[in-house]
C-alpha cells in the first residue's frame, strides 16, 4: 500500500517514492517527498539542498522552510 500525504492546497504525494523529489505545490511553496519525507519549503533552492544532504549524509536535522 503506497503512503500518501495531502498538502494544505489539497495537492496530493506520494510520501513511498524510492527517491527523493522535490514538487512545486498548487498553493505555493515546495514539497520534499519520498522515501518516507514530506517536508515543507518556501523556496525551492531550500527543498533542493535539503534533498541533496538527505541523499549525500542521511541528514534530516534543522528546520523546514
């Protein structure tokens, strides 16, 4: 069964994928989903580096956005 999550605009991810991905949301901002993510950014350049240093050093620490 595949684990989705619904944004505040109602936009629907999938939180299962087998990478990382980084989606503009229909309400504004970023989403950074799968591989069990979903985490919230103002600016794409934020979910970008954030994505690179979950799939670099397994880092999640900080906050979001």
């Amino acid at each position: 069964m595949t684990l989705l999550r619904v944004s505040q605009s109602g936009q629907v991810y999938d939180v299962d994928l087998p990478y990382l991905k980084v989606t503009r949301d229909e309400g504004g901002g970023y989403y950074l989903h799968g591989k069990g993510h979903f985490l919230f950014f103002d600016e794409r350049e934020a979910a970008e580096a954030r994505k690179h240093d979950l799939e670099v050093y397994g880092v999640i620490g900080g906050g979001t956005g």
